[in-house]
C-alpha cells in the first residue's frame, strides 16, 4: 500500500533512447517473444496430449514451460510497446503488477528448477523407488506448494519496497518496474527496506543455486555405478537441467544479491533474464531429450494425418 506520496506514475526511460536502436530492440523484443510462446507452447500441448505427461519428468518440465510462458506474457508486452514510444508512463498500480509478476514466476520457476532437481535424483539414485515417491499426486502437491511458496515471497516483495514513499523524482533509469531501480527514487532511508530484499531475494536465489549444483554433482558421482547406457541417458538429462540452471540463475545472482546499486549492464543482464531464459529452456529440453522430440514427431504426424482425413 503506497501512502503520502506525491508522485502518482513512473517514467521508464527505457533500454535506449536512440530511434534507431529503438527498431532493433523492438524487433529483438517482439521475436524473442514469439519464439517463447511458440516453444514453450509446443512443450506444453506435446507433454499434455501424450502418455508422458503422468511421469514426474514430463509433468515438472510442463510446468516450467508454464511457468516461463506467463512469466514472459506478463512482462513482455508492455516492455516490447514501451520500445515505440518516446516516454513510458507507468501507474503504480501497473509497476506493482510488474514486480510482483517478475518475482512471483521467476520464485516459481526457482522452485520448479528444484523439484525437476529432487525428481532427477530419485530416478538416478533411487530407481525403485521413483513411481512410488513422485507419483502424479505427490508431484501435485509439491507444485502446489511451489506456487503458494511464490505468491508467498512476491507478496512480501511489493510490500517492503513499493510501501514506501515517492515524492520524486519519478523516473526510472530501466525498461521495467523492479525493486533496486525503485529504491532509489524512495524519498527515505531504504539500508533497511533493502537489506530485506537482499536477504529475501538474494538468499532464495543463492541457496537454491548452491543447493541444485551439489544435488547435480551428487547425482553425477552415482553414475559411476550405471551401465554405460544409464550413463548417457541420464548425463543428458541431467546436463540440461544444469545448463538451464546456470543461465537463469547467473543473472537473477547478479542482479538480487548485491546493495540497492545500479550499473549500465544490469539492464541487458535483465534482457537475458528476462527475454533470453524462458526462449532458451523449450529449446534445450527439446533438442537434448529424444523422448519430447519424438512425442513431437508423433503429435505432427497425427495432426497431419486429421488434416489430410478432413
């Protein structure tokens, strides 16, 4: 809840102000897009419509894309807009809308990445044990918890940081609503405000990173005792779930775990994060896993097939 502020919208200045470099963003923007919503859409309708979708894998890997499909729809065209016009007004309810979109999918996606971690580690490691420890139901559940435990740390999110109060300046040196560029437009002391974000955002993000890369080496040193079959399928599974680790979280460290202090590159490092990863996730799963690859080919097939019969 905003009170006693004088300042009643935002400017965002943008990712650039030159015209031309304005198309290119535009283009980059709007393409990026597409490309998210159309692989991540392809993972989805393929995963539902197949037998795969019962297993835990496939049901973690739906939700993902999922996840990234609203993340970038409740981002992206705004900010791919914003890219035609010269000045970007923002009301606060609409900034308010931004950052909790930002840190509700991206928490989500975090804690997904984890349970795609934990599922990996029980098929790996505890193969007997797998259909009955990540049945359908229990997976449920702990998506379930995924999404409250998201609402959970976004809710908590805008209200430290957008409780605070502007009386101007009112424009904000990004292409997007977030905490560290709203900080410094607050009219107060935020060392508090800001040392709450940074152990609430920072901590979610360095913790679980930490904890996904030693579950992963775990996983990979069991390997030694797998056939050498076992070996290749799961090293490519589980080399996957790293590469995605990596990129999403190298940014997402870099940008919530440090002091309320801003740099040039934190806007394309926010580009990254937030264009680059959701394109990026569909094509790694698809064309490092043969099983989505074929359920793919099958589901063309079929929808070739009915087209051809109409």
């Amino acid at each position: 809840m905003l009170l006693n502020n004088n300042v009643t919208e935002f400017i965002l200045l943008g990712l650039t102000q030159d015209p031309v470099k304005k198309k290119t963003v535009f283009a980059f923007f709007l393409l990026s897009y597409i490309g998210t919503l159309l692989g991540n859409s392809l993972i989805i309708v393929t995963i539902k419509t197949s037998r795969a979708f019962g297993r835990s894998m496939y049901f973690f890997l739906f939700h993902l894309s999922l996840s990234d499909t609203h993340f970038s729809t409740s981002i992206a065209p705004r900010v791919i807009m914003d890219t035609l016009l010269k000045n970007s007004p923002i009301s606060f309810s609409e900034c308010k809308i931004q950052v909790f979109s930002l840190h509700f999918f991206g928490c989500l996606e975090i804690f997904i990445l984890i349970l795609m971690a934990v599922d990996c580690y029980v098929a790996i490691c505890k193969p007997l044990h797998c259909m009955s420890m990540m049945n359908l139901q229990v997976c449920s559940v702990l998506v379930a918890v995924a999404w409250v435990g998201a609402c959970v740390h976004s809710l908590a999110q805008i209200s430290l940081a957008l409780s605070l109060p502007f009386c101007g300046p009112d424009v904000i040196d990004h292409y997007l609503c977030d905490l560290q560029p709203l900080l410094k437009l607050a009219c107060t002391d935020t060392y508090v405000t800001n040392l709450l974000l940074v152990s609430n955002s920072g901590a979610i993000c360095t913790v679980s990173f930490v904890m996904l890369i030693f579950s992963y080496v775990i996983i990979l040193h069991s390997l030694r005792n797998h056939s050498a079959e076992g070996r290749k399928n799961a090293l490519s599974t589980c080399i996957s779930h790293i590469i995605v680790v990596i990129f999403f979280f190298g940014p997402c460290m870099f940008i919530y775990t440090r002091p309320t202090t801003t740099f040039p590159m934190d806007k394309m490092i926010t580009v990254f994060y937030m264009f680059g990863t959701p394109l990026i996730n569909p094509l790694i799963y698809t064309l490092r896993n043969a099983e989505v690859k074929n359920a793919m080919r099958k589901l063309w097939r079929k929808k070739l097939i009915s087209d051809d019969q109409r």
